[in-house]
C-alpha cells in the first residue's frame, strides 16, 4: 500500500549541522529521524542525511529552530517517499 | 549534505556512475528502515551511517591515511582483523551488495558467478565505491573458487594478498591456519612499515573481542520473547559492522543493547504477540542487500537470528587472550578463527550443530536458508541443513537469490505461504 503521506526533509550544508538539530529537536520532545535525503531534492549538494519530519512535528520544529538559531539548509516537502513494499533496493 | 564530491573526486570515482547509485540508495533506506514504528533511538547512529556511507567513514580513513597509517581491504570473516590492528593499520569491509555494481563485474567475470564477488569486482572496476578505492591493500582468501579467480583480476588493479583457508578441520588444519596467520603478519608488518609485538597483538585482540561482546549483546537481546528490535535493523548494525573503527562500533553496539535490555524489562516489543519468528541462515548479505530481511519482515514475521557471515559467525566465539609470545597469539587466533562454520569446510557439521542451537536459543518459528545465486557450497549444503531441520521438528524453506528485483514477487509469495503455514 502506497503512503502518500507529505513529509518534510531538513537539508543541511554537513552532518554535523543535522546531527545537532537532530539532537536539538529529540532533546525537546520533537519526534524526528534521520534519513538519506532523497535524490530529488539534494539540488546542488551531494549525497547525505536529512532529518524527516512527520507534518504534526513541522511547526513546533520551526519554532524550535527559530528560538534556537539552529542552522539547516532548507526545509523541503515531499510525498510518497516510504513504502515498505515497493521492493526496489539497490 | 555535506559536499563531498572533492573527496570523491580525489578518489579517482566516476561521479556521473556514482551519482545514479545515490539516487536509489535514499529510496531503498526510505522502504526499508524508515518505514518502521518504534525503531530503537539508538538507531540514529546507523541512519546517520548509512545516510553518509560514502561520505563520513571513507573522510575518517583518509584522514587516518594522511596520518601513515594503512587500510586494509577484506572479504571475508576468517581474515583476522587483529593481525592489522596489531599493526597500526585500519580493516575495511569490502563486500558489494549492491546490484548497481553487477554489470561491472560481469564485464570481466561470467555471469554465472554469484553476485557477492560480481558487485565486488564491479565496485572496484567501475570506480564507484570509495571504500574500494581508499584500500591500500585488498586481502582475500580461499573461500570459493569464484572469489579465488576474481582476486587474480582485482590483483592486477590493487595491492593484493591472498590467505589459503584450510578446506578441513583437523589439528593439521588449524597449525596450518595459525602459520597463514603468521605469515599474513610479516606481510602486515612489511607493509605497514610496524612491527607486531605481543603487547600490540594482545590489545587488538582484545579490541576485537570487546566488539563481539558488545554484538553478541545485542544478538541476546533478540533471544527474548518481547523482540526489541527488528531483523532489518540489525542486519543494518552487523553490515556497518565491518567498516566502523572497531572501538567506537562496541560503543555504539553496548549503546544499542542498553536500550534494548531496558525495552524488554518494559515490554517493548517492534512486533504483535504471535509474531513468527525466523532465523535466516546462509551466505552474506552486504550492504546494501536488505531484500530478503524486508520481505520477510513485511509477511507477518519478524527475523530473530543471522547464522551467517554477516550475523553470528562474525562474533561468536572470543580469542583466548591469555597469550604472552607472538606464537600462542597466533594460536589462539587460530583456534578462534577455525571454529568459524563456513561452507566451504568439509565435511561442515558444525554449522548444522550451531543452527540447531540457535533455534532453540532465539525461540524460532522456522528457518529460511538463503543462498545466492551460483554460490554452489551454499547451495549444496541445503540438503543436509533442511534434513536436520526437518528432523528436529524444525519448519525450513529453501530459497536462492540474487540482488536483482526481479524475483521480489515470488519471494513474497513463497515467504508468505511460509509464514501462513508456521501459523498452522
């Protein structure tokens, strides 16, 4: 069964910038993971993480990043990224 | 994201290559891992891994080279680690996974080769992994014939030692072992420009050690009814296993167990009661071959045990590390080593012993003995391992693969009907 369920990616200039808001965010209650960011939205930067925000965690996440002058690179919306039976690996 | 396209480019990769490989490993992470409820928090450290696994490592190696110090590549479980570390030198998976690097490899290799040694070769050949490009020396071994005439090609490309793997077990056979080990020393020591001495060797046996306890912690944590965590995810942990600084690796396995020890004294299960367990026995699955482990996992069952390379042959059994002369270190490594249950052993009895352990000890539902395509030992010992099993009272399906996705609908349709049937 297809998710087509909008998610929002976190981009980022390097790790070390994600890993920090990705600690930001879970110390602050912010259910938040870390995920390759898809190809599609990766523009100009080369292959890497992202933090995945599920869309009832987008605002309070802002929020957090604004009070926190966190860096990132873009915040980017996509749909239907996971699927657990698409069965295309690589 | 961070940029590391110099790196790469540094490397001597095909970045137009590379790049089409980028572009699928997000979607198959996204499938595969991301689409779980109530992963271990710990996980994040192997999310980040695999979100930069051609980025953060290959940087750490690099740096490490700058320093002097060598990496060495490795295929197999039987190469010691211990012999490089004793050294100064630094171990690095190098096993493909990945369809992506098959064509590659069939460009010089017959098709009818299993696609473990294919992707390898491809990987090096289409310049496409840094990992394969960043190894001083590849160290192979004699563990198939396949691999054996592939390691003539890839030697022609790269540093290249070969260890002999004893094809028995017998007193002779493990002295043997332990002379190839001493030998593969001198090589080490030669190349490294370090000399081993019994104090060093002691310390990474017991940096070794210290790793599969720390895995074998996490594996314990799987023997419980309430299943703290999935197979996929650990598969993900055993995978990254082989290429991760081998002290941080416990750390962050010991970090994953602590959290996993607490979910069982809470209840915290990834799976519903009556989940059916299964432990999956065979040949390797490299990174990033998470096929077998999703479809299963997404048929209503859950995967409780790897008996294999990348599962429990990597860390079962310690090193004696009473040792004091370079000759009883070898030794004891020796003995280690060669208590290992490949196939490529005859006759392989312990492997069967060990799969009818380990059914018990992960309180299995059923056994699903996979081997890759061409790989004839695996495919062969099926016979004896599905009789014993059946024996035992102990439900087994036999499969055989590839890293193609082409069979992914009629795999889904044998697991399922497994799965149904371990339901009664």
């Amino acid at each position: 069964m297809a998710d087509r369920r909008v998610r929002y990616y976190v981009l980022f200039v390097n790790y070390e910038q994600g890993m920090a808001l990705h600690e930001l965010l879970t110390a602050h209650g912010i259910e938040n993971r870390i995920a390759p960011a898809p190809r599609a939205i990766q523009g100009k930067l080369s292959c890497g993480m992202s933090v995945l925000l599920e869309p009832e965690w987008l605002e309070r996440a802002k929020a957090c990043i604004g009070e926190h002058h966190a860096e990132y690179y873009d915040i980017v919306p996509l749909a239907d990224q996971l699927r657990a039976h698409r069965d295309r690996y690589c | 994201m961070s940029d590391y396209v110099k790196m790469w480019k540094d490397l001597g990769m095909d970045l137009e290559s590379h790049d089409l490989l980028c572009q699928v490993l997000p979607t198959a992470v996204g499938d595969v891992f991301l689409t779980q409820e109530n992963r271990p928090k710990a996980m994040d450290f192997w999310d980040l891994v695999i979100s930069e696994v051609h980025g953060i490592r290959p940087a750490e190696l690099i740096e490490e080279q700058k320093k002097g110090r060598k990496v060495f590549g490795t295929f197999c479980v039987y190469v010691p680690d211990e012999v490089v570390l004793a050294a100064g030198g630094i171990v690095t998976g190098l096993c493909g996974g990945s369809q992506f690097w098959v064509p590659g490899g069939e460009a010089v290799l017959p098709k009818s080769t299993c696609p473990l040694i294919k992707a390898s070769v491809g990987a090096r050949l289409g310049r496409t992994c840094p990992f394969f490009r960043i190894a001083d020396m590849y160290v192979g071994e004699t563990t198939c014939d396949g691999k054996k005439k592939a390691y003539e090609i890839l030697g022609e490309d790269v540093p290249m030692y070969i260890m002999d793997v004893p094809q028995m077990k017998r007193e002779k056979d493990i002295l043997k072992w332990k002379d190839e080990i001493a030998a593969f020393a001198e090589k080490v020591e030669e190349f490294t420009g370090n000399k081993i001495t019994p104090e060093k060797l002691n310390e990474a046996i017991h940096i070794a050690n210290e790793k599969r306890k720390a895995l074998q912690r996490v594996y314990d944590c799987r023997k419980s009814k309430c299943l703290p965590i999935s197979g996929r995810d650990v598969l993900l942990m055993m995978q990254i296993s082989f290429f991760d600084d081998p002290v941080r690796c416990a750390k962050m396995c010991n970090r994953l167990a602590d959290e996993l020890e607490q979910r069982i004294r809470d209840g915290v299960s990834v799976v519903s009661a009556g989940t059916k367990r299964i432990l999956v026995t065979g040949t390797p699955l490299a990174v990033p071959n998470w096929k077998l482990h999703n479809i299963i996992e997404t048929s209503g069952a859950a995967v409780v045990c790897e008996e294999m390379c990348t599962g429990t042959r990597y860390f079962e059994n310690l090193v004696d590390e009473s040792g004091t002369t370079l000759d009883e270190q070898f030794m004891a490594l020796s003995r280690r080593y060669m208590k290992t249950n490949c196939a490529c052993f005859t006759p392989n009895t312990g492997r069967i012993d060990d799969l009818l352990r380990m059914a018990k000890e992960y309180q299995v539902d059923g056994v699903i003995d996979c081997s890759l395509k061409f790989c004839c030992l695996y495919d062969t010992e099926k016979y004896s391992v599905s009789r014993a099993l059946k024996e035992a009272g102990i439900p087994v399906l036999s499969l055989e693969t590839d890293y193609t996705d082409a069979d992914t609908e009629q795999l889904r349709t044998r697991i399922g009907a497994f799965v149904e049937m371990l339901h009664g």
